[in-house]
C-alpha cells in the first residue's frame, strides 16, 4: 500500500530545460501542475473528511436530546441503530478517510513534491554560466535550492487543508445552527467578520516579515559556509575573531529579524484567544438565554457549545497555518532569487554540436571587458594552427586567462568571434565544445570523491585500468597507493575531501593531469598546470606532456617561462593585446617584452644565448 503511493510521482523525472517563472503565483503553478492530480485528490479528500468533524457536535446534541427526553429501553429499542450508524461513522468512515489524506500528504506528496522541486531547481542552476556563481555566496545558492521544496509543498498542503476548515466546516456550521434558530449564528458571523479583518491585517506583515527573515537567513548560511570553505585563510592569517564579527552580524541581523516576526505571530495569538473566548461564552451565554425561554432545547445547547468549541480550534489551526504559510511563502520568495533566474550563457535555439577537424582555432577581432567600459581584449587576432602549440605570455591582467574563458565560452565575447575548424562557437552547443578541450588549470579542485572518480570524471566510461594507466603518466600511482581516508579506504578508492583539502597541491595537480590525460581530447588547455610541482616531478610530468601534446592543438599559460619555452610558438599579451609572438629565440633576439620577462627570471643574464641553454 505504501509503495503504491510512494510511486505516484517521480522526483526526479527528466522534464525540459525551461527557466522557472519570476511571478509568485506562476513559480507555484510551475511545480504544483506536475502534481495536479495529487493535490486535487488531496483537495476533494479534506472536501469529505471536514463535513465528518463537523458531525461531531452533531452526534453530542443528538445524544444529549436522546437521553434528556426518553427512557433507556426507549433509547435503545427505537434509537440503537442510530446510535451504531453514528459509531459507524467515527469508528469506520472517519479513520478510513484520514488514512487516505496522509497517504495522499505523506507518502504521495510530502517527499516526492520537495525533492521534485529540489531537483529541478538543482538542474536549472547548475546549468547557469560561471558569472552566475562568481555574483554569490555558493552556501546561500544551496541554501535556496534545499529549502525552496519542503517550503513550496508546505504552503501548497496547508492552504489546501485551511480552505476546507474554513469555508466547508464554518459555513456548515454556520447552516446547521441556522436550521435550529437563525439566532444561533450571531456569535460565529462576529466571529468570522473578526476574524477575516484579523487575517487582513496580520497576513500580509507576517508575509513581508517571512521573507525578510528568509533572505537573512540565506546570507547567514552563505557567510558561514563561506568561512568553512576558506578555513585555511582564515587560520594561514589567525582572523577566526574576524569571521567571528563577519559571522555575528549577519546572525545579530537574523535574531532581530526574527524577534520581529516572532512578535507578530504573538500579537496573532493573542488577538485570536480573546476572539474564541468571546465566541464560546457568547454562544453559551446565548444558548442558556434560550434555553432559558423554552425556546431551544438541552440537546441544541450541547451541540452548539462543542460545535462553537470546534471551530475555535479548527481557527487557532488554521490560523497557525496561515503563519506557516506565509513564512513559508517567504521562504519560496527568497528562492525564487536564485530559481527563477535566466541562465545566462544559454545555447543557442539552433546550436549543433561541434564537428571537430583538424583543430584549428582562430581569434577574429576578439574584444572583451566583463560588462566593464574599460575593457580587457581589444581587437585580438589570433591563429592557432592544427597541432600547433601555443604559449601565452604576459603580465598579470593581460588577458591571458580571459582568452581561454572565451575559447572554452564560459563568456562571450563583446564583438569579434571565436572558431575552431571553421565554426563559430557561439552557435555551438557548450558541452559539445568543452567536451573537446582538456584543460589543467592552476587552482586544481577536485571533487570531494574517490581519487578513481575524480579522475574518471572526464571519461565515465574508461576502465579501471585505463584510470590506473592515465594516473601512472602523471607521475601520481605513487603517493595514491599510500593514501587512505578517515573511514579507512585506501589507494583509488580514498576520498579527496572537499576542493580535495586531504591531498597537497602537487597531488592535487597530478590527479588533474591524469583526468585530463583520460580524457584525450583533440584541444589542450594548460594554465600553470605544473606550477604546484617539484622540480624532480615537473621534470618528469613535462616528458609525459610531450607525448600528450603529440597531435594536439595546445595552448599553455605559465608565468614560469622555462616550462613554455620549447613550445611551436609564443604569443606575448600586454594590456589586452597582442604585442609579440615567435619562437623563443626569435623574442629573445627582438630583445622586447618577452626578452625583459626571461632575463629577469633568469638572473639577470646578458647574454641571450647563454640566457637560453639555463
């Protein structure tokens, strides 16, 4: 029975690639109608069972009347079967349906709704361009994406469930008083009129107060995680105080912001007591004033005082539903921020995966600034050879890293345009081109996986012994067969820890070059890849480099001008532009900024000859 409604709703369903709307209402509707059948059953479910409550007070008075006015052989002879029909129905029917209804919300609903919305959310956001994440705290993004589901299902479940408590229950408590005496109904319509101007008021602050604290929430939880992801800064320079002070102000900053909250929902409670007391002792002060009079009977008076109980605890309820609601709403609200945001760096409608040739590229009149007027590519023209291999060389800032950022279209550019084998990769599809380029850059992360899944990473499919193969060409087999991990796992099978803060960055670079190695791709991208090495193992890592770029078009980024010295050709980049290129010796002989650059970091040697044997 379980599994059945269990399997109602698949959470994880591949549906189409769409941004989320940015309307409140059209969010929920986004996600509700995938479950529309769930929710509509689970709406008609609470339409049945709220009518049996309402019996309940029904069942008092009419055994109150009973036993006032009839002998107990009266009662039994001629109203037995009344009274088992009425135990039916509470014993039987009742249970039945509230069985159904926390099938519908627990089973069907409750996980399946929360970990929908996660998902797709996950899948939407993970797809947006590197800009997106370099604008925000990682920790607040999945902050939104963990909480927006169980908040979105929440406040769908209970509004569905208060409708019914007030509209079908107050209203049909509201008729059946009026079938006994109109007069009756005065208490709950005064009520009810308060009531409403209550909600008018409270509902729309605790809805603002909601979302304020929601989105200081989220900033608490992104400074937090951001102070656990740099935790070697923060001990490398002693600041744990400072973090302290950086973590106190946004936590100083939700305490008030919830104190403010927590004040409304006590002022909501106070005002909703008093208004139910005042309902009860009117209805009673009421019912006995009547009574008094002869003019109802001791069975109304016991119906209508646990009907008028009833609906005050239906509302205090219904009225902390509503809170939650709206608390959760805000929630939602502050998710949507992340959501329910336009992927940037798109593909293409009519994009087509990329045919690779012989691996040509070429920069056409490139330029480009980060959305900044000063900009940082100016006019870059550029011609990249099959199996040429490159090395850029420059300063800091001078554009080097941002040319592979385009290449690789993690941006596009401002004007100009990029192809490899004659196709513009701003029509192509994103994954078809990264898929092939093999990039090691200097700031190696690796997942917080096994040391076999992070270098399979670039190629699931390889097997074991082509990751072993790709590993022992990295120079890592090594330190791999002494690694072992705090739940014992040894060799491939260790976990890395996160950013892969259990290995040194020599280790880290290696596991890199061995996935990139896996992956065998036709492009080859090496930003600083050996900068975190050793002399002895950059020396060897270098031979195996050789191999790998045999037939590939590479282009290497490196400060240190020994380890691209040897490459086809050099292409020095100042302020955004391409100011020199040849092979070595011909920049050493033009003696320009490139001559400049090695003889500073080869001491100062003046001779370009005895520069170049070192």
């Amino acid at each position: 029975m379980f599994r059945f409604f269990e399997t109602r709703l698949d959470p994880t369903k591949d549906t189409p690639d769409v941004t989320p709307p940015s309307g409140a209402v059209a969010f929920y509707w986004h996600y509700a109608r995938q479950a529309k059948g769930l929710l509509a059953t689970l709406f008609f479910g609470g339409a049945m069972t709220a009518p049996l409550d309402l019996l309940i007070p029904l069942f008092i008075g009419r055994v109150v009347t009973l036993v006032s006015t009839h002998t107990p052989e009266e009662v039994f002879h001629d109203y037995g079967w009344q009274l088992i029909g009425m135990a039916a129905l509470l014993l039987g029917l009742r249970p039945a349906l509230l069985l159904f209804n926390n099938l519908i919300t627990n089973q069907a609903i409750a996980a399946n709704l929360t970990n929908m919305v996660r998902w797709q959310s996950h899948r939407h956001v993970v797809r947006q361009g590197w800009s997106f994440f370099q604008s925000d705290f990682a920790g607040r993004i999945a902050n939104r994406i963990m909480q927006t589901g169980p908040s979105l299902r929440d406040s769908i479940v209970a509004s569905t469930n208060a409708v019914w408590y007030i509209v079908v229950y107050g209203g049909s408590a509201i008729a059946v008083l009026f079938s006994v005496d109109a007069r009756l109904t005065l208490p709950i319509i005064a009520w009810f009129c308060a009531y409403l101007a209550m909600l008018r008021y409270f509902v729309p602050r605790l809805r603002d107060r909601s979302k304020a604290l929601s989105e200081v929430r989220s900033a608490l939880t992104g400074r937090i995680v951001d102070s656990y992801t740099n935790i070697l800064t923060v001990k490398l320079f002693a600041k744990p105080k400072d973090e302290d002070d950086f973590v106190r102000a946004s936590l100083d900053e939700h305490n008030i912001t919830y104190q403010r909250q927590l004040r409304m929902m006590t002022l909501l409670t106070l005002v909703l007591s008093t208004m139910n007391a005042a309902m009860v002792v009117g209805m009673g002060a009421l019912g006995v004033i009547l009574w008094s009079k002869g003019e109802v009977t001791v069975g109304t008076v016991a119906m209508a005082l646990p009907l008028a109980w009833q609906i005050q605890a239906a509302s205090g309820w219904v009225a902390m539903n509503i809170t939650s609601i709206f608390e959760n709403v805000g929630t939602v609200l502050d998710g949507m921020k992340s959501i329910a945001t336009a992927r940037t760096m798109r593909d293409r409608e009519d994009a087509n995966p990329l045919r690779m040739g012989t691996g040509e590229i070429r920069f056409e009149d490139v330029h480009f600034g980060y959305g900044a007027a000063k900009g940082v590519l100016h006019g870059i023209d550029l011609t990249i050879k099959p199996g040429e291999r490159i090395g850029l060389v420059g300063p800091s800032g001078a554009g080097k890293s941002t040319m592979v950022n385009l290449l690789l279209r993690f941006f596009d550019v401002d004007s100009g345009r990029i192809l490899i084998d004659g196709q513009d990769i701003a029509g192509l599809t994103q994954d078809s081109l990264r898929a092939q380029i093999a990039m090691v850059t200097q700031d190696t992360s690796l997942l917080h996986r096994s040391i076999r899944d992070n270098i399979r990473y670039s190629r699931p499919a390889a097997t074991d012994d082509e990751v072993r193969a790709a590993a022992a060409q990295a120079h890592a087999l090594e330190f791999i067969a002494g690694l072992e991990d705090w739940q014992g796992r040894t060799g491939f099978d260790a976990q890395v820890g996160e950013r892969g803060v259990k290995l040194s960055g020599g280790q880290r670079q290696r596991i890199a070059l061995a996935r990139v190695i896996l992956k065998n791709a036709p492009i080859l991208v090496l930003d600083e890849a050996t900068s975190a090495l050793d002399s002895e193992v950059e020396a060897a890592i270098q031979e195996q480099l050789g191999t790998l770029m045999e037939g590939r078009t590479v282009i290497a980024i490196a400060h240190r001008l020994s380890t691209i010295s040897r490459m086809d050709r050099l292409v020095v980049m100042d302020q955004g532009r391409i100011v020199e290129t040849g092979s070595h010796v011909d920049l050493l002989a033009k003696d320009g900024i490139y001559a400049r650059l090695w003889q500073r970091q080869s001491g100062g040697f003046d001779d370009p000859q005895r520069r170049l044997s070192i």
